[in-house]
C-alpha cells in the first residue's frame, strides 16, 4: 500500500465509537470518510463539525467528510467497520469495493440467531477482503479527545498485514499492539460487555465495591474458559481487548452496557430500558446467544446465564444476584 493509498481511510457507521475514530484518525490533518444513516447527522457533520446525537462534546476536525452513500467508500483501502453488530453483515454487503481492501472491525458482539462472530459474518459479506479487528479498553469521548489510549489490532493475515495497517491507524495518542488472535480479540470483546451488565447490576443495587471486584475477577474466569473453549489464546484475553476492556467497561457509567445493569438494578425493565436508548448496548444482544454458545459447548459461565435471565424478563435483578450468591462453595 502506498502513502498516497494508506491515507484513504473510511469509517462506516458514525455514532460515537465510529466519530471519535474519525477524529482521532484526522488528527494528522488526514482526509477520513465518515458514513452515518441518518441525513441529518450527515448534514450537521459536514455543515457544523460536530456530531450532537452521539458525540457532542467534540468540535470535528476539518478533515472528516461525512456521507450517506455506501458506495462512496468503495474505493478506500482502509474501512474501519463501527456499525452494531447486529446489522454488520447487511451493511457490508451494502458496500461496493474489489478485494485490495483492508476490513477492521471494531464492532463488538455475536451475531444474534447464527451465533457467529464478526469476522465469520465479515468474511460471508465481504469474500475477498483482509480482515482484521480493532479491540481494547477505550471510551469514545476519551478516544476523540486525544488523551492516551492503547488497543490490540488482531490481523487474519499476521505480521505483513499488521505493519501495513498500523502506519494507518497508529497516532501518537492512540497505540495499537500487534496479535495475530482475531478470535481472542473478538472473544474479549463480546463478552466484557455481557459482564458489564452484571457489574451495572451490583451498582444499580448498591452492594459495593467488593462485589464489583469479585463479578469482576470471576467474570473473567468465565471469559478465559469460554475464549480457551473457542480457540482463543490466554494471552490475548489477559490483554488489551480482554481484561484490559473488561475493567474499563465494570466500572463506569461510561459504559452503555453498565448504565443498562444499572438501571436494571434499580428496578428498570429491560424492554422498555433499551427500546429508549438512542445507542447500543450489544452486551443484551450477546447475553442470550452467548449463553446458548457455553451450555453447547460445556462452558460454565454462571454470570453470562444470569444476565441472559435478566434480559429476558424471567428473573428480577435480586434474584439473579441471590440465585449466583447461592450457587455451591467450590474451589476458586
């Protein structure tokens, strides 16, 4: 890839995850094409520089263009993909492009009813692209302001892919570390955000800090059984895009997914919780299919079924937690 080539970047899907990338990647007085779905947005972007749905606090850089048209990325050899993961697979297969194109995926989850994972609904979408996935502790409004952050870049393709695309993406204030585990990566990802449900929970119900430390510890214990179950590599789950992300995302009401625990923790309905938000917590799309995942599989993951219950309506947030304080004393 040559430097005039490198510097043609696209982000699709411009909420706040995909705006700050946008920003951070225009830092350098870069040109970034940013793709939202709503007109508006698409209007105020290019006609105000910010962003006030999903990311009001930043004044855009000059070199962010946004559009509405998929087809206008086509042509960039560089897409970050920030969509929900619900919707990924249909919105790559909405984008026209030949197969020099580097595919990052930054959004994290498990495909509801198929039970698969993004880069598996990528590679169905997109044949042809090389895939690589961008996963870390990171909170879009820290991210967009330039204060220090580091991720893990997963490339499907290894090292030749890693030094290609961390020259695009790396900033002074945004350090991406090389793995060569999409699936770990991806893995570390679906899962924090499941348990940062639990962790908003124990928030939303005042039981403290100590609580949140233990969900915390024992979650990840879930998160490694499952990973290592999956192929996934320990190390990678003990890193950036695994403990790393799951410690930022337990502990903040930054964090849609633990603002979602907490209200269910303070009596919220979760139907009624997420037909209100104007974002996503992909944790309550993942709860259910992950859990299908672990019972099949023979995984325990005590924590993930709990918070699948209480997605579902079937259990009340004190029950779910006295139903996992009750469970048999063990060996940690």
């Amino acid at each position: 890839m040559t430097a005039a080539n490198a510097a043609r970047i696209g982000v699709v899907g411009a909420g706040a995850w995909g705006t700050a990338l946008a920003q951070m990647l225009s830092s350098d007085g870069r040109d970034v094409l940013l793709w939202a779905r709503e007109p508006d947005l698409v209007a105020q972007i290019n006609g105000e520089r910010r962003n006030g749905l999903f990311l009001p606090s930043a004044t855009l850089n000059p070199g962010i263009r946004a559009t509405g048209d998929l087809s206008e990325l086509g042509d960039r050899a560089v897409l970050l993909v920030v969509t929900p993961a619900q919707h990924l697979g249909a919105v790559l297969g909405s984008i026209p492009r030949g197969n020099d194109c580097d595919l990052v995926l930054c959004a994290k989850g498990i495909e509801a009813g198929s039970g698969r994972l993004m880069a598996d609904v990528a590679r169905d979408a997109a044949p042809g692209c090389r895939l690589a996935v961008l996963s870390g502790p990171t909170f879009a409004h820290e991210v967009a302001a330039g204060l220090p952050t580091a991720v893990t870049l997963a490339c499907a393709e290894g090292e030749e892919q890693w030094q290609r695309l961390s020259a695009a993406i790396a900033r002074p204030a945004f350090r991406p570390y090389y793995s060569d585990d999409v699936t770990g990566a991806e893995i570390g990802g679906a899962v924090k955000n499941v348990l940062a449900i639990a962790c908003g929970v124990v928030e939303g119900l005042a039981l403290g800090q100590n609580a949140r430390a233990a969900l915390i510890s024992r979650g990840f214990a879930e998160m490694l059984r499952f990973g290592l179950a999956m192929g996934a590599q320990a190390e990678t789950l003990s890193g950036l895009s695994g403990l790393g992300d799951l410690v930022l995302t337990c502990s903040s009401t930054s964090s849609r997914n633990f603002s979602l625990g907490k209200a269910l923790g303070e009596g919220g309905n979760a139907a009624a919780i997420l037909a209100d938000q104007s974002t996503v917590a992909e944790g309550a799309f993942t709860a259910p299919v992950l859990a299908e995942i672990a019972r099949a599989r023979g995984v325990s993951m005590p924590i993930v079924e709990a918070v699948a219950a209480l997605i579902a309506g079937t259990v009340p947030a004190r029950d779910v937690v006295a139903r996992l304080l009750s469970r048999p004393l063990r060996a940690e």
